[in-house]
C-alpha cells in the first residue's frame, strides 16, 4: 500500500462518479456516502496515502460528512502529514533532538531522561483512569464478570458457564475499532456517564481514553480538555510522545461554513493485556477437570500491562510507513528505508499468552534436571558466590531466567511472560530468598517493532538493557525482568544491529553476525557462570508468533520474502506486510525458528509456537496426515544432521482445529471483500503451493537432557524412571474439538484451554510417552 503521484484514469474515473453521486440530491445520500468511502479507500490501499489525500478532505467538507465520522482513520487518511508523525511513535526524545525533530527544546544528553519520566507519566494517567481490561469490560461494554467454576465433576454451574463466555480473559478482543465513514457519540456517552456515577470521577476519562486508543475515535479537543484527568497537561504529554495529533476540520453546516473544530486523533492503539493468577499445575493423578482455573476476579491477583500497537490495516490501509527519521538525515543508513507496521493485538497473540499462562506453572514444576548446571532438579537457581566480581551489574550476582521472543511485533509475548515470573512466589526460584530475574530477549526484522518494545517494556516497568549500546533505561539497575532487543532477519539467519533501538544510534551498522551465535554469546559477556557453563548460554523459553498468511507475491510487502517489488502498481498490490507474510508458502518463518530453536534451548527448555499450519492432519484420515508432523521433525533435526550430531531428545504436541480451512474457503477469507479476480489469484495460489487446508494452531516443544534420550524416561519432579526405553516419535498431533465455544483461538473457549492442559501433562509428567 505505497504512494503514487496520480491515480490512474480508471481511478479518477470511479472516483468522480461517486462524487457526483454525493452531490446529486436525489435522496440517495447513504449509497452515495458508502460508495465515496469505498472509492477513497481504493484509491488509499491501491495507489497510497498521499493519492488519497484529497479525497479524505472532501468528504469531512462535504455533506457527506453530516453523521459527523469520529473515525481516526479518516483524519489520518485526511492528513498530509501523519505518515511523518505516525513516524515519530515510539522513538527517543534524544534520537529526535539529533536530528532537529524534538517537539521540545531539551538537552541532548537529559532527553532519555524526559522520554522515560513521560512514559512513566503515560502509566500514572493509565492507572489513574483505571485503563485496565477489569474495568473496561465492565464500566464500558457492561460486560458480565464470571469466573468459571464447577460443582461435581462436568456439572458447570451454568450461570457462571454464561458469564465466562463474556468474561474475554485476557483482553478486549471484543472491542472493534472504527473505520473510515463510522461514528461514535463520545459526548452522550461521557454525559450519561457523569450523570450517573458522580462518585466515580475517573469515568470520564476512561471514555475518553477508550475511545481514542480503543475504539479509534476522534475526539473534539474541547470535550477532551473537559473529561480526562489535567486535560492540558495529558495533552502536551500525548502530543510530546506522539500518540495522537490535532486535526482541524471545517465544519459541513451550511450556516457556519468558516467554523473549525479541533480534534484529538490517536495514531496508536493500547490494548490492556490482563495477566491472571497463576493456575495451578496439574498432576498426573488428579481429576481431569480441576475446579476454578479460571477466577479472574481479584484485583490482588492479577497483573495489568498496557500494549502499544500500531492500528489494525483495516484502520489504517498501510502495511509500512517511509523511515522519515533515517531518510531525511544527511547520509543515514536509513535513506529510503520503510518501517513495517507493528501487528495489533490479535486471537493468535492472545491464544499463545492464554495457553502458556495455563501451562506456566506445569512447565515451572516440571524443573529443569540438568545437573551440570547452576539448575538443581527443583528448579531452584542458585546465586553466584559472592567473592565473584566478574558477574555483571546488570545481571547482579543472580542468573537470570531466560525468555527468547522471536517475531516479537509489541513485545507481547515478553512481557506477558515476564509479567508471570514476577508473579512466582520468591521461594520457588532463588536459594537466598530473592525475588524472581529474568530477562527477555526481543528478534524483529522491524525496527519499528523493536521501537515498540522498549517503549511497551518501560511502559509497564520493566528494564530495558542495551547490550551492546551501553544505553540502559533509568530503572534497569533496580528492575529484575527486564528487556533486551536484538534487530534480526530470521530467514538469513544474521544480526542486523542489537542493544536499543529507540534512540536509533547510527553508529550501529548491519553485521554479518550469525543471529544463533550472537544469542548465545550475549549472556557469556556478562555471566561467569555462561562463560564456564555453555548450557547456560541457553535459554528457557522460546516463544514465537512468526508470519504465517502463505501470501501471493503481488500482494505481499514482506521486503524479505516478496519476489516482486513493482509497488506504487495495480498489479503489484500489497495488502500484507512484515508481521503477516509468511513467504509464498506461510512457512518461510516458521521453518526457520523450528531449525534454530535445539540449538538455543537448554535441557527442560520449551518452546511455545502459535501459527497457521498448512495441511494439518483431517479428522477423516488420509495418507497425508503425517507429512505436517514428520517436517516438522525434520525441521528440528536439521542443523545436527548437517553437524552429523544427535539431536536433543525432544516431546512435543501439534494443536489444530478439528476442522480445518478447505483452500477455497481459505481464498475467501484473505482475498478482498466481492473481488472475484482477487479471489482467484489466492485460489490459484494455494492450489500452486499444494496447499489443501490451513487450520490455526499450537506447537509445544519440550528439550530433555541427553542423558534421557537413550537411557530413562524424562525426569518428573517426582525423579527419574529408571527403565530402558526406546525412542517414540517426536511430535504427536491432537485435535481440538469445535465446541459452542470456538476453536483453539478463541478467546473465551476454555474448552480448548482446559483439554490441552490435560494433554501438555505428557510433556511436564512423563510416565508413559
């Protein structure tokens, strides 16, 4: 979706048809209204934004506006400069300041100072407002709260069964941004708020907030100033880290034809991600269906995170955005560059938060029985000794737990993963009665993810380590989870540039750097333990959301996996960018994460996999069935067959829907709404690929020792099994049941959680495999 200069006739053709339509008063104005929006949006995601431009404009000035569209999708389309401010999201004050594009006049050397003291300013007003998921479902949507609760056995007490269904663990999946042409009342819903909760001031604001980093609305800036907490201070605060901007429009009244309003546009979204109390773990001889693994009601228990995103490309009909920063520099590496937009919060990022959270404190029991490393069979870590000056201040005298996110877009599964460690009680991790460390480490090809990330991280009160940069965030020398980001191409397999990203350093150069060695060798610069220990270079969970749609090279944006590269075209359309395009096939990034991951995780190590899987295996049978499973083992084995070494012994479970996407219905879904030419290019596309079905699903992979591999059964807390076995396949496959309640993505299908729990103990309890 890039810019062109002109529109083709064609286009300009159908363009002024429809506005021709707007201005015949024949009283067909709602066709005419849908058919000017859908014209304009052609233009935007065929020919790019600036084309778009003028368009945008005439619909907020003309009557065809009298519904009053709030959609902040409109204005940023509308805007001749939202790119360059779109560009501006989640970078340093310092790295602005260099280059002459700070908002304010600060000191070089104090500007990270500022940035980070704004973002912690972000989260008080978050806090303040009650930004979080608990309230927002209930205050805002009125949303019932239950929590899942049995009486005997399968006997759901069905009134709590009902809530839960409403309940959306984890977050507001529920909530639907606006789209260009819609509207939202923002100025009822606040008054009918104010009138009925004059004991709960912060309700106004929360509204306020909803709408614009929620919902996606505008928001007159003087309704704005009114109900969100120091309404001129939060908005200079906004406005300095450049979630939103003002967008003044003339008015469509005839009797006021010179007014112009004010309004406040957001250019991001932040999606209040709910972390519930640890569930706890199952065990081999217990009921299969454990009561109350699902209360989420207790303030106490619970931990909120704030996500910043880029919006949804329904929202925003971009895939990427020019690198402003970098092009616009004197000779900066970045000249040309585009950034890839960072992926909204979607079922697939939830459901692998979801389900890892369900299995986090079976994984964590389960221990890690490597008795080489500073790992006793418990699980517990023990501290360095304290006459040993060489550990790193960053790492204090304690080995941290250690989280790769691969993929990682927000940050999402990092964070919600260390948002967990910080819930295990201190007892269960360090020997001396310390509090739980771990670091995640965060791979992107996407700058502007990585961006995300820090400021996501600092956000929510994690460190951020810049490990070759030196540039550590102000609260990394007392926080113990913390985040570091490596910028990466996973399908190359090299490091581009690690340490942080926000400040965009341009000494940082692309190296030739293998990305496998320099995540390894990261923890041995700073850990003596890593140095002596090479296990312990290793890390202990490996999560991944990695692009997966098996896009058709016209329509993909990937700069990595695209063959065409004609944009700006009609025949060269993208429609799928960095976070979506899995290569031709969709398994271009999964392929590559499975082939590295042995080599990355030490012995009790698992890694956790969300994706879509071409060709999973049919609930009718077919001789088909076990080609998705053997590649997968074949993909696992791959760098130790070229190394003519034995891979780790490894479990695990594939996870897909009991039915699975046919190709065509597949085409539909991705092809664009009532385009027979679009469909039949993804039709025939599939069909080229051999791809039959495509189902949505879940990988779990567990490492043992390799003592285990060939002389006992995996250890399980309760020790080891002492008899000979013989080594089973390495990948089981298990349907998910369709049930009232959805598939394996489905937010609220505690169905799905609760039967792959049940499944997962064959990784964590190994008395039969």
């Amino acid at each position: 979706m890039k810019d062109s200069d002109e529109c083709t006739s064609s286009d300009r053709a159908r363009i002024e048809t429809s506005k021709n339509e707007e201005a015949n008063e024949d009283g067909n104005s709602s066709k005419a209204c849908s058919e000017v929006y859908a014209e304009a949006w052609h233009v935007r995601t065929r020919l790019g934004h600036h084309a778009a431009v003028p368009y945008y404009k005439q619909i907020l000035s003309s009557k065809i506006n009298s519904l009053r569209d709030t959609s902040a999708a409109t204005r940023i389309a509308a805007s001749e400069t939202s790119l360059q401010m779109l560009d501006l999201v989640g970078r340093s004050y310092s790295s602005l300041e260099a280059t002459g594009r700070g908002t304010q006049h600060i000191d070089v050397g104090s500007a990270d100072v500022e940035w980070e003291n704004d973002i912690a300013k972000l989260r008080n007003l978050l806090e303040k407002s009650h930004y979080n998921h608990s309230t927002i479902r209930q205050s805002i949507f009125n949303l019932p709260v239950g929590c899942l609760t049995q009486q005997h056995h399968l006997n759901y007490d069905i009134a709590s069964l009902e809530k839960y269904k409403n309940n959306y663990p984890m977050g507001p999946i529920y909530a639907r941004p606006l789209q260009p042409g819609q509207h939202l009342d923002v100025q009822s819903i606040i008054s009918d708020t104010s009138a009925s909760s004059s004991q709960e001031t912060y309700k106004s604001s929360l509204q306020c907030l909803t709408a614009l980093f929620l919902l996606a609305s505008c928001i007159p800036k003087a309704l704005f100033l009114l109900s969100v907490f120091d309404g001129e201070e939060t908005l200079d605060l906004l406005l300095r880290l450049g979630l939103v901007f003002l967008f003044k429009d003339s008015s469509s009244d005839e009797d006021d034809d010179n007014k112009e309003e004010e309004w406040i546009t957001p250019l991001v979204h932040l999606f209040p991600l709910e972390i519930p109390e640890l569930i706890k773990p199952l065990e081999a001889s217990d009921d299969l269906i454990q009561k109350d693994i699902f209360v989420t009601d207790s303030d106490e228990t619970r931990k909120n995170l704030i996500i910043m995103t880029d919006m949804h490309p329904n929202v925003l009909g971009l895939t990427s955005i020019p690198d402003y920063l970098q092009s616009n520099g004197d000779s900066g590496p970045g000249a040309g560059e585009e950034d890839g937009m960072v992926m909204y919060i979607g079922p697939d990022s939830l459901a692998l938060v979801h389900h890892f959270h369900a299995n986090f404190l079976q994984f964590w029991n389960a221990g890690q029985p490597n008795p080489k490393s500073n790992v006793d069979g418990s699980g517990v870590r023990r501290s360095y000794s304290s006459d040993d000056d060489t550990a790193s201040d960053s790492f204090s005298k304690l080995e941290p737990f250690k989280v790769l996110d691969l993929c990682t877009g927000s940050g999402i599964q990092a964070l919600a993963t260390l948002s967990m460690f910080q819930m295990l009680p201190s007892s269960e991790y360090y020997q001396d009665g310390s509090d739980v460390m771990a670091l995640a480490v965060a791979v992107d090809i996407n700058k502007r993810a990585l961006r995300f990330t820090e400021f996501n991280s600092i956000l929510n009160g994690f460190g951020v380590v810049g490990f070759e940069s030196g540039k550590d965030s102000i609260n990394s020398n007392y926080s113990r989870m913390k985040i570091c980001t490596v910028h990466a191409d996973l399908i190359s397999g090299k490091v581009s540039s690690h340490g942080s990203v926000a400040n965009d350093d341009r000494s940082i150069k692309s190296t030739d750097h293998s990305l496998v060695d320099h995540l390894l060798g990261m923890f041995r610069q700073k850990s003596p333990i890593c140095e002596k220990e090479p296990d312990n270079s290793k890390f202990d969970v490996l999560l991944a959301n990695p692009p997966f749609i098996p896009v058709p090279p016209k329509v993909s944006d990937n700069r990595v996996l695209s063959v065409f590269r004609n944009l700006g075209t009609i025949d060269n359309t993208p429609q799928y960018g960095l976070f979506s395009s899995g290569g031709e096939n969709g398994e271009e990034c999964l392929r590559t994460i499975i082939q590295m991951s042995p080599t990355l995780l030490r012995p009790g190590a698992m890694a956790a996999i969300v994706s879509e899987f071409m060709n999973p295996p049919s609930m009718h049978g077919s001789e088909l069935d076990q080609v998705l499973c053997s590649k997968i083992e074949t993909w696992w084995n791959y760098s130790f067959g070229s190394q003519g070494a034995s891979p780790p012994f490894t479990k695990g479970m594939l996870f897909t829907n009991e039915h699975a996407l046919s190709s065509a219905t597949y085409a539909q879904r991705r092809a664009f709404r009532n385009d027979h030419n679009d469909f039949l290019l993804w039709n025939n596309h599939l069909e080229e690929k051999g791809i039959n079905s495509v189902s949505p699903g879940l990988l779990f992979l567990r490492v043992f020792p390799d003592e285990m591999g060939c002389q006992t059964q995996p250890k399980s807390r309760r020790g080891y099994h002492s008899h000979p076995i013989q080594r089973p396949p390495m990948l089981v496959h298990r349907f998910v049941r369709k049930t009232t309640n959805g598939s394996v993505w489905t937010p609220h299908n505690f169905n799905a959680v609760e039967s792959i729990r049940i499944d997962l103990l064959d990784l964590f309890h190994s008395d039969e495999i």
